[in-house]
C-alpha cells in the first residue's frame, strides 16, 4: 500500500492519494459477502447459502464494492493521518479513482487541516478594569423580593379593584359572539398589573366591585400564538367575586429570623450584600475573560478552515438538542415553533462558531507559545472532588485517564486566560 501526501490550491488542505494492493481489497471484499451472504435469495440455493461468484454473476460483482471500501478504508485513513501528522479538521471528501476486484482500489481523500496560528500581541493588552458594586439600592431590591414572597393575602371588601390587587374573577372569551377554546376560567386569581393577560384587560378590571359583571373589549396582539386569535377583537364576559391586596411583612429583626437563619436584619442585610458580590465578582471575571480573549483575537492572523466552523456549528446543534429534550422537544419541532429550517439557523450560527473556533485555535497557540502546564498535584486535587460527585473512590477517579487527560485540557485553557489577563495593563 502506498499513500502520497501533496498540498492543494487552497490554505490548509492537503490530498492524499491511496494505493491498495488488489489482494487486500478482494480479501476484505470476502469478509463482506461472510457477513452480507445472508441477506442473499437466489434461486437454487436456500437464503444466504449461495456461493460468492454465484451471488456476483446474480447481482453484478460491484454489489460488495461500496461495502467493501467502507470495511477497508477508515483504519487506512485514520493510520495515514497519524502516521503523516496530519491535523485534519473536517471529514474527508472521498474521490474514487479505481474500484474493480482483481485490481488496485486507487481514491484521493482530500481533507482540511489546522491552521497555523500567528499570534499578535497577548502580553501587556489593555483592558478596562471592570467591577460591579453592590448597592443599598440593590440590598434592598432583594429585601423586597423576599418581602413579597412572605406576604399574606387580606380580603378587600370596602373599595373597587386598584392596581397591585389580587382580583377573583369568573370570564369568558367570545370571538363573533362565540365561545373560544382556553377562553373560560373561575375563580381565576390575577394580579392587576403583572400584564399577564391580554394588552387592556387588567386595565378594564380596574374599578369593578365585587360581585360586579362587566363586559371587556380587547384585541388580540398580531403576533399571538394561536392564528385564529392573533390580531382578532374579542369580548370577555367577567364577574368580580373577590378582592384582595398583599400585605408585606414589617422589616425588622422578627422578618429577618421569620425567612432566614439570623436573628437580626443588619446580618441578613449583610448575607444579601456578600452573596450579591460574589455574584457581581463572578460577572466582572466573565466579562474580564471575555474582553481578554477578545482583545487577543482581534490582533491575530488566522484564516479558518470552513470544516471547522461546520463541525462548531454541527456541536452546538448537538447541545441545543440536548436541551430541547429536557422540554420534551425534538429539533425539528424546534424549527417549525421558530419558523426557520436547519439552513436558516446554521448560517445564523456561524459568526458565533467563527468565533468560539477562533478563540479555542488562539488559547491553544498560547499555551504552546508559553509551554502553560497544570501542577500535577492541581489536576489530581480536581479529580479527587470530583470522585464524591460521581460517587467513585478516589483511586478510580485518578486511574481514568480520559478524564484526567479532560481536566488537563481545560486547566491549560483556564490558565492561559489567566496569563493574559496577569500580562495586562488595566485601566479605570
């Protein structure tokens, strides 16, 4: 066998021609038919008993061929890959030049491959310094979101419904003086103001007194989900039987231990203040890394193969798939709930994929450029804490090498975003 590596016209690619011994190709064009002869009906023979030439003089000899080149040629490929270093980014386009028994399986695959990466300027980038405070504003927005989860509910009874109350209304939706499907409730609570019905509802329900029966004129919005609604003008028959009103809870030290575990409200004021900061501190550090990277793209030369921004594309389908499946979702439903076919959404994909390839090609080239390795004992610390995670000894944990080699890989990434970031000049 013989296989000739040569570069093409275009940047990062190359072509490499195969040469197969006929022997070879007709010995596995015989494991082939030992594992298709079943499959076989020929008159004269009971299924799958008929002999190769026989099936061969039935069907025509080239009925094993596609087989037989899929058994054959993706260990030769994959052998050719490594044995010729070749970093191959995208599945290989197959060009058969000769594939006949008896004689040589002669094909070209040709394949892009990883670019060179010409790195630019990574040390001493500037970047602004980035930090979000947490603010008694921002205290006691949290206060009050707790506030309202521990209110009660008190019966209004000596005024009509404002806004910020808790209506109790019976109502039918009628289209042309019909009834609509999902049109009808009672007892239905809704608080006036949370916009959660239709544009101009809650509005009308202003005013009314208990025991009150009103007619309501809206409109559908143009854009609502069911065609036979959207845009429509409907009347929704209502009747007022309750109103109610939320009253917060008083801010002391009582509310304090009533929805926490401290005794007074300064501790809980300053629980709310130190959780809110990591949070802020988690975002400035995200927003850091990102401007960081950024920054470093910006300045390299790189010209990325279009295979790599198809299989980026191709993973992030993968991952919106895996979430849509948590919804009871499949993809294709996907685009119909959309209304984009999968052509639509890749090519609205790719600039994010140009992106996240760029990014992942320039770290990589870093850790090259500065030999950026983990401490031993740091990656063996991870996996030791992942261990009770995943319900394994430690010593599994630290015997899997596919995982250890994983938490390298991203020890490196993380490292060297830190090395940038340590490398830059900030400014206010």
């Amino acid at each position: 066998m013989s296989v000739k590596v040569e570069n093409t016209e275009n940047k990062n690619e190359v072509k490499l021609t195969f040469t197969i011994e006929a022997e070879k190709f007709d010995e596995a064009m015989k494991r082939v038919y030992a594992k298709t002869a079943k499959y076989f009906t020929i008159p004269g023979f009971r299924k799958g008993k008929a002999p190769m030439n026989i099936v061969e003089q039935h069907y025509g000899t080239e009925i094993f061929y596609e087989d037989t080149f899929n058994e054959l040629v993706p260990d030769i490929y994959d052998e050719a890959i490594k044995e010729n270093k070749i970093e191959a980014v995208s599945r290989p386009d197959i060009d058969i030049t000769q594939m006949e028994k008896g004689k040589e399986l002669i094909f070209t695959a040709t394949v892009q491959t990883k670019p060179e990466v010409e790195l630019g300027k990574y040390k001493g980038i500037e970047l602004k310094k980035i930090e979000y405070n947490v603010s008694d504003k921002d205290i006691e927005h949290e206060l009050g979101h707790m506030a309202e989860h521990n209110a009660r509910l008190i019966t209004v009874e000596d005024r009509p419904v404002e806004k910020g109350d808790i209506a109790i209304i019976d109502f039918e939706g009628l289209l042309d003086g019909k009834p609509f499907e999902g049109g009808k409730a009672e007892k239905h609570e809704l608080e006036i103001g949370s916009n959660t019905f239709i544009p101009g509802f809650e509005d009308q329900v202003i005013g009314m007194k208990i025991d009150e029966e009103k007619d309501l004129n809206v409109t559908f919005p143009e854009d609502y989900f069911s065609k036979d609604l959207a845009g429509k003008p409907v009347v929704f028959k209502v009747k007022l039987h309750e109103i109610k009103k939320k009253e917060l809870p008083k801010m002391d030290d009582e509310f304090a231990k009533d929805v926490s575990e401290f005794d007074t409200l300064e501790e809980l004021k300053n629980n709310i203040k130190d959780r809110l900061q990591k949070e802020n501190d988690e975002k400035a550090k995200y927003e850091t890394e990102d401007a960081a990277i950024k920054a470093v793209c910006d300045d390299v030369k790189l010209d990325i193969p279009s295979g790599m921004i198809e299989t980026e594309i191709d993973n992030m389908l993968k991952d919106t798939e895996q979430r849509l499946q948590y919804q009871g979702l499949t993809l294709e439903q996907y685009y119909k709930l959309i209304g984009k076919p999968e052509t639509v959404l890749r090519d609205e994909m790719k600039e994010t994929a140009e992106k996240n390839v760029k990014s992942r090609l320039v770290i990589e080239a870093i850790i090259k450029a500065e030999d950026i390795k983990p401490e031993e004992e740091k990656v063996e610390e991870k996996l030791k804490e992942m261990a009770k995670s995943y319900g394994k000894t430690e010593e599994e944990m630290l015997k899997n090498t596919y995982l250890k080699d994983y938490i390298t890989e991203n020890m490196k990434v993380e490292k060297a975003i830190d090395f940038i970031i340590e490398n830059a000049k900030f400014k206010k």
